[in-house]
C-alpha cells in the first residue's frame, strides 16, 4: 500500500523541527526480533597475516565558505537597510541565487523594529512575492504576534534570502555565507531582542547543536563579531511546525509572552 505523500511530508518536516537531521540506516528493520548471536570467528591456517593499516591521518580544517569575505565587505559597506537589500540582490556568493530562486528575498516590517523575527529561508510563496513570511506560516506568525501586542513592532527577515531548492533547510555552509548581512541587518535595526523562528535559525544564529524543542523558551545572547552589540534572542517554534502540530501552539505562545515582557521592559541599543 502507497504512504500518503502529504502524511510522510508532515512526518519528516516533524523531525526535521525537532532537529533530526540523519538516518541511521536507508532500509527499515524490524529491531523486535533479536538476531542470532554469532560465534567468535575462527581464523583459517590459510590466513595469510595482514599489513598493519596506515596510521590515520588528521582531516584538513575545513575553510570559510566562498564568498564570505565579499559578503562582509558588501555588508560593512551597506550605510541603510535600502543599501544592504540592494548590496544583497547584487551579491553572487551564495549558491541558492542561482539553484531556481526567482528573486532576492529580504525583509519586511518596520525598519526601526523592537523585535527582529529571523526565520530559516523564504518558500514558495515569499519567493514569488519577494518578502519573508507571507505563506500560511507567515500569516499564523502575524496573528500570534498580535495578540501578544507586538504587530507594528518587528522586522522579519531570514538566515538566507534565496529559495533553496525543494524548500528543503539551508545548509550551514549557505547561512554562513549570509551571515554578514544579517549581522548588518541587525546592526541597522538595533532591535530590543531577537526572535529565533525554528531549528535551523536558532542553531545557525546562536552557534547551537540542540533541536528546536530544547532550544525554545530559552533565553541566549548574541554578539557580533566585533563585540560591540549584545542582544537577548529566544528561540521558539517555526509556524509551519505549529500548523503540523497544532497542540504545540500553546509553547509558542508562552514564548511569545516571554518575549513581550522583556521587550517592554528593555532599552534599545544605542546607534553606531
């Protein structure tokens, strides 16, 4: 009998939320059945003994991806936001500009906002009309973000700003290559905190290991990489995961609770 393609899609965007990222082995086994233990081989007079293998050899460190030195100097070069979307469109360093996205896909919101909201990658939908957000997730994470008190108050931007192919998770080697201009960005803003939207933004932003689900609701602090800016970021539940899960919306929104009270209460960064 053929799986339902929608169920097994639900099934893995469910582990691939909660930070699963690997498979152990491509064909299922049943691990209820016990195999039979196999005796100690027993080796053959014939045996003819073995050269001892080479002695293993450390592996080359692995380099900073093309383009980021070109992705800081655009970036740093960028005085506005309207400058360092241009500086983006322009950059070709990323490989995702080329594998079938249509457009660029920045920011939206308020330019001065309080909070800055950082997904993982534009979809479909944010590919064809150019902004973060704008799907079924996008419209969940609007509704949830006022009835916290916090519409007109953020600026929504994502790791990348191309559609990888398939939507599938950018890779780290991809975020990294983008990472100055987010940086930019949140430099321009000077937001009161960050929001972490899904695994792969928290995990790439704040340098983390941990799945989403032992990230979320937990509060960190981000640094450029000068030091001279410190923020609070919290990492929460993709939207997209919300509308697979619904019962996990109740997470979110403590989340989201968290988060406006420390925005009220915090001052904003100064400018520089």
């Amino acid at each position: 009998m053929n799986a339902d393609p929608r169920a097994v899609e639900s099934l893995l965007g469910f582990w691939a939320d909660a930070g699963v990222d690997a498979c152990y082995a491509e064909a299922p086994a049943n691990r209820t059945v016990q195999a039979p233990r196999a005796g100690p081989a027993r080796p053959s007079p014939a045996t003819v003994r073995a050269a001892p293998p080479p002695a293993p050899t450390a592996p080359a460190p692995a380099g900073p991806p093309a383009g980021l030195e070109e992705a800081r100097r655009a970036a740093t070069g960028a005085d506005d936001l309207a400058s360092l979307e241009a500086a983006i469109a322009a950059f070709d360093g990323c490989p995702l500009k080329t594998a079938g996205a249509r457009r660029c896909v920045f920011s939206r919101g308020v330019a001065g906002g309080e909070v800055m909201v950082i997904g993982e990658a534009p979809g479909a939908d944010e590919d064809a009309q150019g902004a973060p957000f704008v799907g079924r997730a996008g419209k969940l994470l609007d509704k949830m973000l006022a009835a916290a008190g916090l519409a007109g108050r953020v600026f929504i931007t994502n790791t990348v700003f191309w559609r990888p192919p398939g939507n599938r998770t950018p890779t780290a080697a991809e975020q990294s290559v983008c990472a100055p201009f987010l940086e930019r960005a949140i430099g321009l803003v000077r937001p009161r905190a960050l929001l972490l939207v899904g695994g792969a933004a928290a995990k790439s932003v704040l340098g983390q290991s941990e799945g989403i689900l032992a990230l979320r609701g937990r509060w960190f602090t981000w640094r450029s990489g000068d030091g001279a800016l410190e923020l609070p970021a919290l990492p929460t539940l993709h939207p997209a995961f919300l509308l697979r899960q619904p019962a996990a919306k109740k997470k979110a929104w403590q989340d989201l609770l968290t988060l406006t009270e420390r925005v009220d209460r915090a001052e904003r960064p100064g400018a520089g």
